[in-house]
C-alpha cells in the first residue's frame, strides 16, 4: 500500500469530509476522492459510507484508520529516537495560533531561547488544528484534545475573554451597563469565526441575547492589530484577553465587567513518545512558570 495514498486516508478520515481534507492538505477534493477510490479497489472493499453530510467510515475503514495512526506514530517515535542528542539542545517544532503566538508566546519563546540557546525552533502558525502525529510537530499549544489518543496534555494557561472600548468612544455613545445595551453600540467584531476553532470570537455579537440571534457587526476583520487600532480610535467595543500583549498599552477600558464572558483554557500537548525528551520536558516546566499569571484552576 503507497505511504502517500495512506496518509491521504488518514486525513480524509480525520476530517470527515474531502472538502475538510482538502483543505488540511492544500489539495483539490477531486484527487483526494480519486486517491480514496484508488485505494478501496486496491482493497477490494469500502472504507466510507458516504452521506451528504459528509463521510463515515466502515467497520473496515475503522480498522485501517487505528493502524494508519499506530504507524505514524511509530515513525514519529523512531525519528525521535534517531535524532535524539544529549543534553538539552535539537529542534522543537511548535503548532500554535497566530494570534497565540504573536500576543502569548514570542516573549516567553525568545527569553526560553536565550536561556537554552541550544534549543532551535520551527512555529508553525495555523488557525487550524494541526495533527501533531501525521504532521509530525513535536507541539501544540491550544485546547484539549479529547479525540487523538496517545498524547500528554498538561495544563498552561486561561484566557479571560472582555469587551474594551476608548474613553473617547464611551464618551460618545455611553457605557453599557447590561449586555442588552450592546443592541445600541458598535461591535468590532473578528471575521472568519470558522477559521478558529478555539475560541468563540464572535460571542460579544450574541451576550445577552435568544439563541438564535446575533447583532450585525459595525465592522468585521480577521486581524487582531486591526481591530486593536479602531478601538484605539474609537470605532468601536471590541474582544480582547486578559493579559494580550499591547492591551494596556492601548489604553482601553473594560466594560459589562459583571456578565459571564468565556474563558478558553490551553495546553502543551504533546505526543507521549516524545514527552521523555528533555528539550520537551525543558520547555513545558519553563512555559508553565512564565504563565503563572494567567493561572485559573479548571473547575
């Protein structure tokens, strides 16, 4: 069976969907359903039931994605093993978010470094959820992950969510005082919400209102700096996080301090084969110190 046809699989049955896979891979959806045809004639029996909902995989098809992983792993701990050097030096190959890792990680990555100057790093920045086994990252930094098994998942931070508007905004439009008020005021919202699949960036659009509504943004944008520079001018509310970098620096305030507003827990996940490697072990003891601050006990 071709590696390539298999791993093509994997994702294909990872994702649920071509168009899902296709993205993930930055291939079209009409090779990767000829990838799978392929391969089923070349098993001579069906992997997926199809639906218009998507995919589901056979008992079969089951069977094939369990080794599938098992033999990605495989090879991801051998690699480990190969490479491995003494001491606390290597490579580090890090999946994380763009916004996670340009607000949250640049400082504390680049002092980590010159304390472990040794230590090298490849950040992989993606809003999407990168799979650490077929992609081979040695980490993630992001939400739990109940569904790949074979990972150790420790615990690093919580973000705080808020809604920060200019005094020269609130003085000119009011400041809310129930999340009913928002109805009336400009919303800054961040666009693309299906793009990022760790948080709800768009909830200031619903707070206090039915399920099935949603107020129309004054402006939307898939950039955090963006949206940092309008409320800055007084454009609008926005979404920002405790302890984002550049917040206070904006000189926003916080408003609607009493409503429950989500809170987004992370990780430093990581494969178990790889979580004896001390340039591993270094980095996730030294990420959990830096992060004391932001350290909200998950209840």
């Amino acid at each position: 069976m071709d590696w390539k046809r298999l791993e093509t699989f994997y994702y294909v049955a990872k994702c649920g969907s071509f168009s899902a896979a296709a993205h993930q891979l930055s291939l079209n959806q009409s090779s990767l359903s000829r990838s799978i045809q392929n391969l089923e004639k070349e098993l001579q029996f069906p992997i997926f039931h199809r639906f218009p909902r998507g995919l589901e995989l056979t008992q079969k098809g089951q069977t094939l994605y369990q080794t599938a992983q098992r033999m990605f792993m495989e090879v991801q701990q051998a690699k480990a093993k190969l490479y491995e050097q003494p001491g606390v030096q290597g490579t580090i190959r890090i999946s994380t978010t763009y916004a996670l890792a340009t607000n949250f990680l640049a400082e504390r990555l680049i002092a980590f470094n010159k304390d472990y100057p040794d230590i090298r790093f490849e950040l992989i920045c993606s809003n999407d959820k990168v799979d650490l086994i077929a992609q081979e990252v040695d980490v993630a930094i992001r939400d739990y992950d109940n569904f790949t098994p074979n990972l150790n998942q420790d615990y690093i931070f919580t973000l705080q969510a808020g809604l920060y508007a200019s005094d020269s905004y609130l003085n000119q439009f009011g400041v809310p005082r129930v999340p009913q008020d928002l109805n009336y005021h400009r919303i800054l919202s961040f666009g693309r919400p299906e793009q990022n699949p760790y948080a709800d960036v768009q909830w200031a659009l619903k707070v206090g209102l039915p399920r099935d509504k949603k107020r129309i943004p004054f402006m939307m944008v898939n950039s955090v700096e963006f949206l940092f520079d309008a409320a800055q001018a007084g454009l609008g509310i926005i979404t920002s996080y405790a302890g984002m970098k550049g917040l206070e620096d904006a000189n926003l305030t916080r408003v609607l301090t009493d409503i429950t507003a989500p809170k987004y827990h992370f990780y430093f996940v990581c494969s178990k084969h790889l979580s004896h490697l001390k340039r591993i072990d270094v980095l996730k003891t030294y990420l959990s110190e830096s992060f004391r601050d932001f350290y909200n006990p998950i209840t």
